[in-house]
C-alpha cells in the first residue's frame, strides 16, 4: 500500500506533465519534427495517401520509427486523418503498436477526444485492454480522467477493464473523481463507468473509495450516482 505522500507525489506528477503537454501526456510531432520527415512519415504527416501507397508498393517499413518511436500510423492519429489510417492498417500496420512513452493509437485518441477515431481504430483492430503509459493505465482511464464521456462510452461498450488499477492505484472510476472537477462532463463519466459495472469499493492505495473521494471534495452529483447501499 502506498503512502499518502507517494500518491500526492504521483497527483504531482500527473499535474507536471499535463501542464508542460497542454493537457495530455502524449508528446505529438513537433513542426520542427515534421519538418525534416522522410518516407512514410512525411506522408502521413502531410496527409498524402497517394505516397503511402507509392511507398508501400515498394516495400517501405509500415512501422518505421521517428526519434520518438513514433509509427507512420502514430503520426496520422495524432493528424486525425481517418483516411490515412486507413490506408495504412490495410497496408498492415500495427494497431496497437507503442511509442517510446508506451502510448498507442487509441489512447491518443482517447486523449484527444477524438470519437471518430477512436471508432475507427477500434473497427481496425485497436485493443481497449491494452496496457499503455509510464502509468501502467489504460485508454479508459485516460479518457475517464478527462471527463471525455463519449469516449468513455465507446471503450466501454469495447470491451475495456473497467476494474484496472494504475500504478497511482486508481481506477477509471477513481480518476474521473480525483483528477475530475466534478462537472457534467465528469459526472457523466462516472455515470456511464457506475452503470458498466466498475466497482465501487475499489479504494486508492490509501482505502479511500471513489465515494469517498466524491464526498471529501463536494462533489454531490456525483454521490447521487452511487447505490444509497454505499452511502
């Protein structure tokens, strides 16, 4: 059980590297990256699906990486170019393939709100359970912890672990309450985790409950949520 200066320290953490990326922890291409792209990754980065084909008609490396362990596929997702990735999982790509920060392709888009892709991953193999991150977390979890509802729904209905514990010990659950602000979007998002079945009396590595942790903060929509049993 972790101490609660180690999960505070972890919150920290969190909060560090959601500030410096502008939100998410996932690190897109830099202009100065795109910049000097070559091959399959300039193509995808400029959206050119004529060259992605041309390419792979001549056998270039579907999962060529850039400094950052980016895949051609990585960088059109992050593009949010539908078509592109398209033609790149039916050229065989990886679709759960990670990057140097372990994200793959559905997490970023979880993490970007990005329904429509998220979808589209998913139809084109993408796995919901996969393990992702420096946090051991999983794109639910992502996509909890920024009330990102529809999508939460989509991984849901996917059939991702509703019960995974990170390495901060929390939960989907957990996160849409701790890192939550207790707002509709959040509030929806326990909503949607509550009535999928995650349990509620997984506590943090402090014993403290979702419940609980709604309670300490104020957030009473969110308590309404929980079966009167549990309050």
């Amino acid at each position: 059980m972790r101490s609660r200066l180690q999960i505070l320290a972890g919150l920290l953490l969190v909060c560090m590297m959601l500030t410096s990326s502008g939100i998410r922890a996932q690190t897109a291409p830099s202009g100065t990256e795109e910049a000097v792209y070559s091959g399959l990754h300039s193509a995808a980065a400029r959206g050119d699906i004529k060259q992605i084909r041309r390419l792979v008609s001549e056998n270039a490396d579907i999962e060529v990486r850039d400094s950052f362990g980016r895949t051609p596929l990585h960088v059109a997702v992050f593009k949010s170019d539908e078509d592109i990735v398209r033609a790149l999982a039916k050229s065989g790509a990886d679709m759960n393939a990670y990057e140097h920060d372990r994200y793959d392709v559905l997490t970023i888009a979880a993490v970007e709100n990005d329904l429509e892709m998220v979808r589209l991953v998913l139809s084109l193999g993408g796995n919901s359970r996969n393990i992702t991150s420096r946090y051991d977390g999983t794109a639910l979890i992502a996509a909890a912890h920024l009330g990102n509802f529809e999508v939460v729904r989509a991984l849901v209905n996917a059939g991702a672990p509703l019960n995974h514990i990170n390495n901060l010990d929390w939960t989907a659950l957990i996160e849409a309450v701790v890192l939550g602000d207790g707002g509709a979007r959040h509030v929806e998002t326990a909503r949607i985790l509550i009535e999928a079945g995650a349990d509620i009396t997984i506590a943090d590595g402090e014993g403290v409950t979702p419940l609980a942790h709604a309670k300490q903060r104020g957030y009473a929509d969110m308590v309404a949520l929980f079966p009167k049993s549990a309050k």
